[in-house]
C-alpha cells in the first residue's frame, strides 16, 4: 500500500505541476496581470513582459514606498481607489524558487489526493471521481470565494483558476485510480 501511494504522489506531482504551468497560458492565468514598472536601474529579466507600462522612475516606487510596504500585507486607499498590496524586495522573485515551491505544493496536494483514493479503494472509480470533483469544488469556494471578496481577485481569474485546480486534481486522480490505486470493488 505505501509503495502504491508513493508511485501515485509522484505521477499525480507531474500532472498537476504540468497542468498547472500549461493554464497559466489560459485566458484567465497569467495574462490578466498588469505588469507595471518603475524602476531606476535596468529592468532585470525577470520583469521583462509584453505590454509592459512603464512609469518613470520614483512615480511609484519610492523609498518611502518600499520602506511602508516590503514584506507586509498592506491596504492603500486613495480618493478613487482601495488596493490590496503585497510587497516583496526584487531579490525574492526568483523563477528557480517559483518552480521549487510549485513542485512542493503540487506534492503535497498529490499526497492528500494519494490518500483520498486509498481511503476509498472500496467504491467504485465513478463514486472516488466524483469525491475528488468535489472535494476541488470545496477547495475553490473556500479559497477564490474569499480571494474575490476580501482582495477583489477578478471573477474570470478565480473562475477560471479554480476551473484550472477541479480538471487538474480529478484528471490527477483519474490517471492513479486507474493505473496505480485501484478501487477493489
């Protein structure tokens, strides 16, 4: 049983790791962000993306600035807006460190998945499918639903995201209950 539960974590960490960069391309992943930049110095690769808008430099980013802001959670609020903001020093964006922890993420979410379809080896792949769909509708809600109202998370974003994580857990899982964790029923 460990060793299918094993095998299973690791198939189901690529297919979710994969899923997961290949909707980042969808409509509503990646390209529904505004990249702004206004920085002194050359702009470092890492921030370099079509469309970019570019603001001179101290218009936005000052040292007051980051000073209130790095490393927090913080609110602004202007005469016209409210703005969520989380700040880090440019150091911390490392697309090395982005692929690590998406990997532990999905790996941890792959054992949970493991789990799940161990403990229900005795239902039929339909009835554990279904579980798992919605076990990720649950997920979805208690996550984006909050993200939308708390922090404005655009709707086509959530929705999609969390369309993203539903298709991405039970096609996760429809691969292992099919080949690796079978239902003994």
């Amino acid at each position: 049983m460990t060793k299918k539960i094993i095998i299973s974590t690791i198939v189901s960490t690529v297919i979710l790791f994969l899923w997961s960069g290949i909707t980042q391309i969808f409509p509503w992943g990646v390209p529904t962000a505004q990249s702004i930049s206004s920085q002194t110095t050359a702009q470092t690769e890492s921030f370099q993306t079509p469309n970019l808008v570019e603001l001179p430099a101290n218009s936005l980013t000052t040292e007051k600035f980051d000073e209130q802001f790095v490393n927090k959670i913080s609110t602004l609020t202007t005469d016209k807006t409210f703005s969520w903001i989380i700040s880090k020093p440019v150091e911390y964006y490392n697309v090395g460190n982005y692929f690590i922890k998406e990997i532990v993420t999905q790996l941890l979410v792959a054992m949970f998945l493991a789990t799940l379809l161990m403990l229900t080896t005795g239902l039929s792949n339909q009835k554990r499918l279904t579980i798992i769909a919605i076990t990720g509708v649950l997920a979805v809600t208690a996550i984006y639903g909050q993200m939308m109202n708390w922090w404005g998370v655009p709707v086509i974003y959530a929705l999609g995201a969390g369309l993203n994580l539903i298709i991405g857990w039970t096609l996760s899982a429809f691969v292992s209950s099919k080949f690796i964790i079978k239902p003994t029923v």
